[in-house]
C-alpha cells in the first residue's frame, strides 16, 4: 500500500495511504496535486469547474469551500478592476 504525506497547510500533515491511487502534479509545481480549480467553466456548452490540479501553496482560497489555480485567481482579481 502506497503511503504519501499531505500538506494541509499552517504546518498541519496528514499520511494518506490507499492502493495505487494516483494524484495529478500541480499545474505550478509539479507536487502533489490536492486540491482541484473551482473557477467555474463551459466546456462544449456544459457548465463546470476549472479541475486543474494544484498544491496547497499554490491554490488560492476564495472561501470556505473553494479554491482557484493561480491563472484564475489572477484572472479573477482583474476582473474586479
């Protein structure tokens, strides 16, 4: 069983362990992608989210329950000028 350390930021870590599961690298980093761009999307005329990978570093909280890539955070900051 494959065992990997998650950084849950403000120096917390937690030891995920599970069989073959595999994360996507960070779309910034290359490390461990845990959390998943919640900008919200269209595809092929579908509403959705964003999904790119990212680290804690590098995932932007927008609030409780949703985070954006760097890319989109920046986006979205420009759209509030």
């Amino acid at each position: 069983m494959a065992c990997r350390m998650v950084d849950l930021g403000n120096g917390a870590f937690a030891i995920a362990c599970g069989r073959g599961e595999k994360t996507k690298p960070c779309v910034t980093c290359g490390s461990p992608g845990t959390i998943l761009c919640d900008y919200p999307v269209k595809r092929d005329g579908v509403a959705g989210t964003c999904d790119r990978p990212c680290c804690r570093k590098h995932a932007t909280p927008v609030d409780k329950d949703k985070d954006y890539c760097m890319a989109h955070a920046q986006y979205a900051e420009r759209l509030k000028l």
